[in-house]
C-alpha cells in the first residue's frame, strides 16, 4: 500500500475569480523528504453528456473553441455552478441543444490531472433524448448541434475531429453502457517465442 | 461552419516555471464582440501508455497520487521533456515500470480543456512488452507495479480506483485496436412512442 503525503499547508500563486485557481502545496513526503512548492490548480467542475435520441443517434456540437483553436465535434458540456453535477447536465444540455431526457445516469467522475488536480468532469448518460425547445446557450461560441451515429462519432475520435479528453472518456462508458461496444476478452493473444 | 476567435494579444497572469502558464488572452468573437481576459493555460503535454505484456496483461502502476489525493490505479505516463512524444513514452514506460517494447503505436493526442487550452495528453500502444530491468523512476511517488486484464481495468474504471481522464482516453482506443473492445452497432434501438 502506498502511503498518502501529507499537507502542511499551501500558498495561493493566483486566482482568476472561479475560473482558476492555483496553490503551492508544501508537502511532507512518507520518506520526510520535503517539497516546498508542489503545483497544484483547479477549474471548476464540469459535466459532459453523451445524449442519445430515440432513433438511437447522439447529440453533438459543432463549434469554434479556443482551448484546441480550431473548430471541432464536441459532446453537450459545461460548467456546474453550484448546483447538483446531474442537475447541472440536464442543464446545460438543454441550454446549448434544445434537448432533454427523463432517463439519466451518472457513469463517472474523472480527475483532470494526476499530479495538479485540475478539477473534475462528469460524465453522463441521457437515453431517449428529445428536442424540445431551441438551444440558448448563452454560450460565447456559435454552436451547430449535429446528430451523429455512433459510428460517426468512432470515426470522429479517431480522425481528431474530436478531441478534447473528456468527450473519449464519457464515451468508453456510454457506449458500454449501451451495449454498443462490447467487450470481447477471448481476442487475448500471446506474442510468439523470442 | 463555425469562425475562428481573433486573438488580439495575450498577458501572462501566472508562470510556475515549465509546470504552468497561464494567460488573459484579449478576444475578439465573430460577431465583433471583444472578450479582454478570456483565460487560457497550459501545462506541459504527456504521454500515456496502454502497455500489453506478452501474455495479454497490462502493465499498470498503483500509487498515491496528490491530484486526487489518493492511492489510484494508472497507466504509466509522463511529462514529454523536449523530445519526441513517443520517445517521452518509451523513456517513461522503461523507468517508471522497467518493461520495454518493440512495437509501438500512436493513437491519439487529446485536448485537456475545450475553452482554456490545458494542454495534450498523448495516447500509445505498446504490445508485446518485456520486462528488461528494475524501475528507476525518480519520480517522487512509490509506484509499485502491477499486471492487470483488461476486465480488472474495466473494473477499476467503472469503480473509480483508476480515476484519471487521461487513462480511459487512452484505453478506449487502445482496447479497440486491439480488438478487446468491439462494436456492436446493432444494438441501436429505438426508444417505444409516447
């Protein structure tokens, strides 16, 4: 078992409002060595939903974003501003697509960054997914929503039309999850005798 | 089509060395609207490894790690110092696990934050692994090294013992590549009318 490190306090290097913040940690290592400024930030946490509609095909976004600066296919996402991390996705999802779901299931919550934290997203599912009203995100970007098979949206991961790290990871689950990639353990196989 | 953002400038908030920078990044959108501290950072990319022994297993790495603040189960990854992103993973798989493989595979590069930037987290394959010497990280966590099935991995992902957003992007396309995940698109079914 490895052991935890132990805090002895921390310093805040910067704060961009909620958007950022940003601490040297002093840290006591389980050897006793000691570091004196180990980096850690948060953002806040955000929610990502694979959102299926009835006819079996998911709600994606087109849009301009400045993290990858360049257009790409995005899942719904956003921010959780106080509130409840589902409560939070259905949100958004309608807010930036128009659509919304009564069958929700949260599948996971990861860390953005092992060592720095960095903050969580969640990942969700919304079955049956319908539309429901016009998207008014409010957001900065102008977003397209597109409707994407699964296969597209495979074709999409693996092209690097989309890229960005939480989308993938909502996706594994998802579309285990809905029984659309399965697993296939016999396919193991052993490398030949060197 | 979506448009591109236009930067008009950028002022560095914060900088932690080659660890982190962080930046107010002056925006004009499409519409003609000016942002003046749209934020962006980024953190140095790294390299995620999916390392498939021989007899199927994977080559995983047990550790405390201060982001989440835990003991977690991870891939083997590290910081790409000023070489070539597969080059980074070679030389991290080596001394943070002492396996070492002939037969490498890029699969995808991910971007950690859509709005801000964040950083990429690049994703390999190496089959066919062999342990050739003793770890020698010299990284400040005790790892100890573990070989897991893939369904020990899916485990640990939908329990959250292997909680980072960098692991299950790389496992997805990994696990696919090497058929132990397939799809299954006929699945796809429609949801009864109401």
């Amino acid at each position: 078992m490895t052991t935890a490190w132990k805090s002895l306090g921390k310093r805040e290097l910067l704060r961009v409002g909620e958007r950022l913040r940003v601490f040297a940690e002093h840290i006591r290592l389980p050897d006793g060595r000691e570091i004196e400024d180990y980096l850690q930030f948060s953002t806040p946490p955000f929610a990502t939903i694979v959102a299926q509609t009835c006819e079996g095909l998911f709600v994606c976004e087109r849009h301009y974003k400045h993290g990858p600066k360049r257009t790409i296919l995005s899942l719904p996402a956003g921010g959780i501003e106080g509130e409840d991390a589902q409560v939070g996705a259905k949100r958004e999802l309608l807010e930036e697509t128009g659509y919304a779901s009564e069958d929700w299931q949260a599948l996971a919550s990861w860390i953005m960054h092992g060592n720095a934290g960095g903050g969580t997203t969640h990942s969700f599912l919304a079955r049956n997914c319908r539309k429901i009203a016009e998207p008014e995100s409010g957001d900065l970007e102008e977003i397209e929503v597109e409707l994407l098979s699964a296969s597209d949206i495979m074709a999409a991961l693996a092209s690097g039309e989309m890229p960005l790290v939480s989308d993938v990871a909502a996706l594994l689950p998802a579309l285990m999850a809905l029984g659309l990639l399965v697993p296939n353990w016999r396919s193991i196989q052993c490398c030949a005798p060197k």
